[in-house]
DNA sequence: GTGGTTTCTCAGAACTCTCTAAGAACTCAT
DNA sequence: ATGAGTTCTTAGAGAGTTCTGAGAAACCAC
C-alpha cells in the first residue's frame, strides 16, 4: 500500500478500439480506469472519487450528456472533459450546458487531450499551498500545520494527507471507504483511516476531526 | 437600486472591430469590461476581483500567455478563457499550460463562447440535505443541528431521522403508531417513540417536539 | 548495514447508540 | 376531586462502533 502521484481518471468510453489506446495513451499522467458504457460509467463515477472524467457523448446504455447531467443532479463537481465524433456547435453548446467542463471533438490530438485535462485538473495557489482550517492552517509543501498561537505541529505524508482530504469538503462526512479510496487506493482495511485520525488528533488536538458515529469522519474544529 | 446578477468579465482584446462586439455579444448575460493590450489588461486583472477573464492570445505590450503566466504566479486563480487565431495544437497546449482553463480558435461562434464560459464559471452546490426547522436547521449529512445563535448540537441517527420525519409536514400531527412505522418498519413498543421525543427536547429544546395529548406528536419551535 | 522515522495491523478497552421497561407526573372527562 | 388513560423521565443491558497503544514491517538517509 503506498502512494500513487497520478491523479485518478474514469474514462468512460464504447469504442474497443479508442478507449484502450486512449487509456494507454493517458496512462503516464493519470491513472486510468475504463468503462464502457454510460450505465457502467455512471456507476463506477459514483461509487469513488476521481480527480476527472472523460466521457464519450455516445454511449449505450446512457448517452454522455445524460451521465454528466445526472452527475451534477447528485452535487458531483468532478471536472468532465467530454469527447465525440459528433462536431457541430449545438452538440457543444448541448454537452457543455449539460455539465460537462471542457468538450474535444474526435479525431482529436493526443497532447491537446493531455493540455486540457492538465487545465481541468489543475489548482492554483498562492506561493506554497496553504489551506486554511479554520483558526488553523496546514501548508501541504512543509507538512506543517500551525495553530493561531504560532505553534508549528509537523505532520507525516499520511497525516497531511488525510487532512487535506477532509478540507477539500469541511462540510462533508466521508466514509472509512471513501478516505481509503482517496489515501490509499485500497478497500480492505479501513481500520488504517481510525489509526490516522488517532495520529491527527493526538498532533492537533482531540477536537481536529468529527467522529459521525455509524457514518464516518468529517474536519472538526482544531 | 437593484443588484447586478451578471457575472464580472475581463476582456482583454485588441481588435478594434472584434473587442467591442465581443463585448456586447457577452453583455447579456456578463458584466464586460474591455482592455484593449495586456499591460493594461494584467493591471486590470489584478486590481479586481473577477468571475473570469477572456484574453486574446496576440496582444499589443504583454501577449496573453504571458498575461496569464503572470497571473498565476501571483496566485489568482480566476477561470480563463484563451482567444486566438493561431489555431495549431501546439498552440493551444501552449496557452494551456500557460494556465489557460480553456482555448478558442478564432473565428469562434458565439453560442459555443458562451456556453464554455458558462462552463467556467458554473459552481456545483453539493446536494448538503438541510433542512430548515423555523430558525433552526438540521443537516442530515452530518446529523448537526444549528441555532439561530451558531450553536452545533449532534443528534444521533434515530434523533435526527425523527426530527425529519416530522420536518417533512411540520403542520401534521404524527401517530406514535405512524413514527413507530417510519423510523423502525414496527408495529409493537410505541413507547420508544417517547423516549426519542425526549432525548431530542433535551438537546435541542423542551419545546422542540409539541405533543398533542391522546394523539401523537407534531414538529414544535426550537 | 544501521538507526530513525513512517506506515500498517491488530486486539482489547472504552465508548456510543439503541431500545426496553417501569415508576412518576400529568391530563382530562366525569 | 377522582381515576383511567396518557405522557414523561430515568436507568440500564446488549449490540455495535470507535479508540488506543503496542508491535511488526517497510522505508529512507547516511
């Protein structure tokens, strides 16, 4: 069990033939996983999360716009880059408005595909990325959290992690599973996510992270 | 006096034809503003807080790469979308990478201009389940329930189903024999209806659940 | 390699939640 | 005012969940 850089990507895509090559192809930079069709893409985008999706707009099962837009009616705000053959500006404008971020219309190039969905996916931050928890702040380059008195309280690769997890949605209950997806990449074993939340809570303080009891965790009030 | 709903734009664009029908082709549904070169342009970005920014790629003083490069090294994140004639890939990775969130070749149809800032600038609310108890509320998600004072008070699972249950008709008056059916599919023990009505009067307040003598209970005021 | 840190597993302890049960307090029609 | 019916309150046992600490394994820098 240990960390992979590269953001995960739900490629939801029909064609046998485009959809393993475009996986290859987007491989080095993300780590994919293929559905192929819009039943199963909507499932799998459902059931963990993802840094980003590219979805074709012709799908059995469940036409693209149609994923996307169902999406986006559960709160879901994954970026979606969305891909077809079909190039008129109404099919844009359609796909575009159903939720999708970002539309590229096939035969596409490769490095354009790539380009874009470094744009999706990126974020920007000021000078090294600090997040703000509440009275609180964690810069994510030093691992270094510090409290409104000044004290600076060093945390793990894991801990820091977990923690920029939680702050992503301060309003949000994760589930054990959800965290394991999000740090580990695993399933088994949520009992490593208990284990950390210790770690946090004995560094910051008993109070950093909200047991919901019978659901999961969600950031507290350090 | 009436609040402008309409989106901040920067439009950084040096054609004299182009710029101001641009401009007014976005002023339906954005707040415009044009800068015609990109010192200006850049200057502009920085001395506003905008919803995004449309930068033509070839401009006169700074090029729009550049401007946005520039950007983003001060850390604005503000959505942008590139301009430009040049339509190879290589440049669109370019403008891309140079922190472009998305990319038009010129001559663009204005639906699609549209609909991709649309795209930009549109923010996903998470569907966060809060119900609105008088001038309390309660969220399901994370079982907390708010006072109008900014009081946290956490309910448990039964509590917090019983507190919406009776939030989903609060003018109706509920049966034990109905709550007993909607929390716990039960026929028997309506005495746990009781106990439940209890534990939420002691947490959030006694007037919180109103009983109706030889009937049942109804939503109250916190 | 060696020593130090970090990560992960595990199992018992501690805790929370749920639901029952039973007496006390209340309500209301007579 | 009385009593039958209704509601409130409290205590506690059982099931399940979470916490905690200790140790083993992996990793890393020297």
């Amino acid at each position: 069990m240990s960390f992979d850089q590269r953001l995960s990507l739900l490629l939801v895509e029909d064609d046998p033939a485009l959809g393993p090559l475009t996986a290859e192809l987007l491989s080095d930079d993300f780590r994919v996983e293929l559905a192929t069709d819009g039943q199963t893409g909507l499932r799998r985008a459902l059931s963990a999360t993802w840094d980003v999706l590219v979805v074709d707009r012709g799908l059995p099962l469940r036409d693209g716009a149609s994923l996307v837009a169902a999406l986006r009616a559960k709160g879901v705000a994954t970026p979606v880059l969305m891909l077809t053959a079909l190039g008129t500006t109404e099919d844009k404008i359609f796909g575009l408005d159903a939720g999708a971020n970002d539309y590229l219309t096939k035969p596409f190039d490769a490095g354009e595909l790539v380009a874009r969905l470094r744009a999706l996916t990126r974020t920007y931050r000021a000078a090294s990325m600090v997040l703000p928890l509440g009275e609180w702040e964690l810069d994510a380059a030093t691992r270094l959290v510090t409290s409104p008195y000044g004290d600076r309280i060093p945390l793990t690769e894991t801990e820091s992690a977990m923690l920029r997890t939680l702050a992503t949605e301060p309003q949000r209950v994760f589930t054990r599973a959800e965290l394991l997806q999000a740090l580990f990449h695993a399933e088994d074993t949520p009992g490593v996510i208990d284990t950390y939340v210790h770690y946090l809570r004995n560094k910051i303080s008993k109070t950093a992270v909200r047991t919901v009891h019978g659901v999961g965790y969600q950031l507290g009030e350090p």
